[in-house]
C-alpha cells in the first residue's frame, strides 16, 4: 500500500452524501487507504464566482485530462489536444438532424468525433465534414447541399425547441420513459433503467 | 423490448465524445433500442444563462431525483424532501476538520449524512449535529465548544486554502496520487486509480 487517497468533501453538498455513504465499503474492498478531508468548497465557489474567468481554466483543464482518463478506461483512442470550440457546429448539427430522418445518424455522430479527436480535425468543418458524411454511406455534396436550406437550419431549431420543452439542460442526455439522465457518467443507468423496464422489472 | 431510449446530443460537446462512441455498444448489450436525437444544447445554454434564474430549478429538480435514484441503485435509505441549503454549514464543516484531526470523521460524516437525508434534520444544527458527535463517540459539549472557538474557525479555512492551492473546485473530490476526480460518480476511478498503482501497474 503507497499513499492513501485524499477525499475532499463539505457537509452541505447534495451529492456528497452519495460519496460519504459509499467511500467505506468501495475502499475496502480495494484495499485502498482514505483520509478524510472537509473543507468549505462553498468559499472557493463563491469567490470563483466573483471573477468570472477565474474558475474556468481550471474546470477546463480537469475536464480535459478527465475525458483523457475515461477514453484510456473504456479503450477509446483520442489525441488531445483537439480544436476546441468549434467554428462550425451549426453545419455539424444539422448533418446530424438530416442524419437522424434518414437512418444514418449513429454512423455519421461516430466518424465525426473519431476525425475530431483522433485525426483533430474540427467537426462541422472540412475536411471532417465530408469525410464523415461519406463513411456514413452518403453524398456529400447531396448532404451538404440540404443542411444549408432554410428547412436544414429550421430543422435543427425544431429539434431543440422540443428538447427544451421536455426540460433538458445539456448534451449528452438520455430519456428512458419519461426520465432524465444527463451526461455521459449516466450511461449505463439510462441503459439498465430501459432494461428493467423492458424485464418488466420496476426502475 | 418496449420504446426506444432517445439519446439526445450536440456535436461540440467534449464530454459528448464518451457517450456517443461507448452508446451503441452498451445499448446492444442490455438489447435496449436507441434513438438518436441531435439538438443544440448551446443555445438552450446560451437562453438559460440570459435569464440566471431560468435554468435552476430545472437542474434542482434534476438534482434531487438524480440522488434519489443513485441512492436507490446503491441501496441507500434517503426520504426527500430534506433541509436545503443547510442554516448552519460552518459548525457542520468545523466539526468535521476537528473530527479529522481526531480521528473520528467517517463516523461523524456518516451519522450527520445519515441524520440529514434519512431523519431530515438538518446537518450542523441541533439535533442532527449532537447526535452524530454522540454517534461518533465524542463528547458534544467539548466538540461544540471546541469548534466554536477561533482556532475551530481557523482550522476550517487553512484546510480550505489547502483545497484551493491544489486547485479543488468542488465537493467532493478525490485526490490519488495527485490526480484530481471530482465529484461523487467518479469514486470508483479515483480507488481504482490508487488500487493499479498500490498494485504497481500503471494508472
């Protein structure tokens, strides 16, 4: 055993409890030593909060080296740094709303995420786009042509009008029978929420 | 199988890389049918941050039953509503630093997370707070007295400062061998992270 793990935590946070209740029993059964360590997380936001900027390079950062730890977990390639934000996610959105009438979309969202963050090239952008829209089995000329219509732009403003409506707050998000799930660490509960249900199994 | 989960998602969003390359995967796994559902979630971030008050009970709400249902996966009592935000944060936080120097603070944090999410008294005030001393084995009258004091107070904010100089922005938080996780669904990456390097293989 080298060092134990520091678990930084404030009585007052919500979704501390569920770290609290469980830290015990998943660090024993690692056999890793925990030192427990309050502090007033409400101060340092508080005063981040005053200065706009201050907290965002470090929430940048961690969320960087977070999505690099969880690729390496789950054996998914990516080369950071990639271009961030994008120029164009408009175009790439609405390929995305075409994709999804047409049947294509799974294999459109992949590709363009792989040249985003394997071969860093921006998604919405050349040579992304065309290259993503072609493994997805399409015309890109074709593609390219309808997203750039007033109903590919009014397409995608349908899409997310809808998403406000039923109350979303941000990408990714799941609805599995009238519930939300939001991002990507809710996965596999959306998943086995579905899957109990369709077991006939209470959620 | 029953209706399909809609998996709604913008192509910009970093943290949308992990859910779209691990979803078709997962969701094959479980035979759960996906539908994919490509929105703008900036410019309902965008509206939502116009208007700062717009977007927080949405994400309250979504809060409360995110807990509830991790809770429930978990097996972990909890009767909502509770007391929110706490009254009393700083004797709460306070306790729990002297309790740390002490050597009794999983005690404490458990009986007061306990108190607080299963008996809804609130934590840091009474009775929750005499209770969950009691519970750790402590003398209430000594802890409160002591915690009451300007060392007590001081103790709280050096162990503040301390999280903020390693760049801590959040509650809770792991820190393993300098590797920062934040937030209580990334529990099991920072003991499994500390387990492979205990175990001499690398993170």
């Amino acid at each position: 055993m080298t060092a134990p793990i520091d678990f930084w935590f404030s009585i007052g946070s919500p979704y501390t409890f569920l770290a609290v209740m469980r830290l015990p029993e998943v660090a024993e059964r690692a056999g890793v030593e925990v030192r427990w360590r309050p502090f007033d997380a409400y101060a340092i936001q508080a005063e981040a909060n005053d200065s706009p900027f201050a907290d965002k390079p470090l929430k940048a950062a961690y969320m960087w080296r977070d999505i690099e730890r969880r690729a390496a977990k789950f054996g998914l390639p990516l080369r950071l740094p990639i271009p961030y934000p994008l120029a164009d996610r408009a175009v790439a959105n609405r390929v995305a709303v075409l994709a999804a009438k047409e049947g294509w979309c799974p294999a459109y969202a992949i590709a363009t995420y792989r040249h985003w963050f394997v071969d860093r090239e921006a998604a919405g952008s050349e040579p992304n786009l065309s290259a993503s829209i072609k493994e997805a089995g399409q015309d890109p000329a074709r593609v390219l042509q309808q997203a750039s219509t007033a109903a590919g732009a009014e397409a995608l403003d349908a899409a997310t009008r809808e998403a406000k409506e039923i109350g979303l707050f941000g990408s990714p998000s799941f609805v599995a029978d009238g519930e939300l799930f939001w991002g990507h660490d809710r996965l596999e509960d959306a998943i086995e929420w579905q899957h109990n249900l369709d077991q006939g199994n209470p959620g």
